[in-house]
C-alpha cells in the first residue's frame, strides 16, 4: 500500500513518508502514517461487500496492514509445520 505522508496528529503538519522523524517538528507531537486508500479501490481487491462478510478481528482488514505478500506466506508454511 503506498505512503503519502507523515502527518502529525496534533497540528497537521505532513512529511514526505521517507523522512526518518518520530515527532512533529512543529509542536513535537505525534505522527501518524497516511496512506493511499484508493489505491485498494482502483486494483478492485476491496469493498465493502467482502469486508462485511468477514469474521470480526483484526485479519478483517488484511488489505491494509502493512504485510507484505511474502510475510503472509511464511506464517502459513510456518503453521503447517
């Protein structure tokens, strides 16, 4: 899922999503990663219908937790075991 920006959770300040920074330069609080929902909604691989579906828990939302393909993959095999 693509990274807009880093955004400060107090005043709105943003950062570009590669700057390394844990504070907001301006007022010192929090950042909070924004990201690119519609880039879900353009591939087609979300909607509402199917999230509906889904049992209540975190795995609800899979599609936008920042886990890669790969990593999901390697907790399957890892559970095969």
């Amino acid at each position: 899922m693509h990274v807009e920006a880093l955004a400060c959770t107090a005043c709105g300040e943003r950062y570009p999503p590669d700057e390394v920074r844990y504070r907001c330069g301006e007022c010192g609080g929090s950042l909070d990663v924004v990201y690119d929902y519609s880039e879900r909604e353009r591939e087609g691989s979300v909607s509402w219908e199917l999230l509906r579906g889904r049992d209540f828990s975190h795995l609800r939302y899979r599609e936008f937790l920042p886990v890669s393909e790969s990593g999901r993959e390697a907790r399957r095999r890892g559970r095969q075991r």
